[in-house]
C-alpha cells in the first residue's frame, strides 16, 4: 500500500501543483502579511511559548480557510466533479469554524499523547489523520469525525508513519540546503522568508495528498469487503 499511496500521492502533487499554489496563495499572502505585522522588535529579541501559541493559532485559523478548499479540490478531482475557485471557497467558508475546532481538538489530544510519552502523541495523530476527510466528505461533527478516523486508521497506521517520514525527507532537506545557502551568504530578506514560507505551505499539501491517497484506499477496500459478504438468510 505505501508504494502506491505515494507514487499516486507524488503523480497527483506534481500534476496539480500550479492549482493547489493558486487555489492557496489568495490566503497565504494575508498570512503572511498578519505573520509579519506580528513579528515586532520586541518579540525578534526572544519568542516566548505566549508568542509561540499565538502564533500557531494564527496559522490554524488562516490553514482552517485554505485547507478545506484544498481536500475539497482534491476531492472533486476524484470524483471527476470540477469546481471553481470560488465554489471550492465558498465550501471552504462554510466548513471554516468546524474545522478550526477540529484542528483545536486533534492538536489538543495529540499534545497530551507527546505529554505522557512521544510515542503516545506519534500514534494519537496518525490516528486521527483522516478527520479532516470525514468531517469535510461526510458532513460529520469534529468529535464524530475523530472517531470515524480512529476506527479507519486501525491497519494503515505504519503506512501513514512510513509515508510522511518519506515525504518529510523529500521536502524538508531541500529547504535545510536553501535555508544554509541562505544563511551563508546572509540572505534574511523578508520576501525572501515570505516566498519560502508559501512555498513550503504548497508542498506541505503533499502530506495531505498523501493521507487522502490512503484514506481512499481504505475506503475502497472497506466498501469491497462489505459487498463481498453474503446478504444474512431469510428466516423461516
């Protein structure tokens, strides 16, 4: 399964990079923008964990906006249902706050697993991957989507470990090199940061490919399982 999960996830990545950067660039820009308002002096001088938690809730807010745009993209293209900019926002908007909420839930419950043991946190974030897919496709409440995602994450869980350590390589040793070329030569202009920053937002989307890749597949295997099985007798 992670062959094909990631080889599907990589083909898709690329043939649809340019749509996912101009589906996500209109709110990556105004984060960056708040990003940048909020990165006073005072505040280069030392980040302290009150800074570092605003923002991270500034981020979630603004990826509560784009991402469902981007699962609801990815979905339409599954399903050969093309939609608009527009329309994929539109849905996007009405998915915003229960997302958020989502986002605040698995964040909340994967943090107390990393409080306990690191380990503990790693299996309660897999688990909980494929909410976001639940909650968007099946119109589920965030605590029922949790629970959807924890049931259908129960034998794919080295899969998804697997594939994001794959994907966490293939994206982040790159910007290492750029960020160290940077350095070396004392490049710390702000649209530089700025544009790598979007950057890396674009391709992180790839982790999502990725677990939506995965979650298709289990959906599929589970809805052929089912049909296989024979229909009960009639009784009497």
């Amino acid at each position: 399964m992670l062959d094909k999960a990631i080889t599907d996830s990589w083909i898709f990545f690329k043939r649809h990079f340019v749509m996912l950067a101009v589906l996500m660039v209109p709110v990556l820009v105004p984060m960056q923008m708040v990003l940048a308002l909020y990165v006073s002096p005072d505040v280069e001088q030392g980040v302290s964990l009150g800074n570092t938690f605003l923002m991270t809730l500034i981020g979630f807010v603004f990826y509560s906006l784009y991402m469902p745009a981007v699962i609801f993209y990815m979905a339409s293209v599954v399903t050969g249902e093309r939609r608009s900019i527009a329309e994929l926002y539109q849905l996007a908007l009405r998915w915003w706050i229960p997302f958020f909420v989502l986002l605040m839930l698995v964040m909340l419950s994967a943090a107390a697993g990393f409080l306990a043991l690191i380990v503990p946190g790693i299996i309660i974030a897999l688990k909980l991957v494929f909410a976001e897919f639940d909650m968007l496709l099946n119109g589920s409440k965030p605590v029922a989507a949790m629970k959807a995602s924890w049931r259908l994450t129960k034998t794919c869980k080295g899969t998804l470990f697997g594939g994001y350590v794959i994907i966490t390589l293939c994206i982040y040793v790159p910007f290492a090199i750029v960020s160290f070329i940077l350095g070396l030569y004392q490049v710390t202009h702000w649209g530089v940061e700025a544009f790598l920053s979007m950057l890396a937002s674009v391709c992180n989307v790839f982790y999502t490919i990725f677990a939506f890749r995965v979650y298709d597949m289990v959906i599929t295997d589970e809805r052929d399982t089912q049909a296989q099985e024979p229909e009960p007798s009639p009784v009497g």
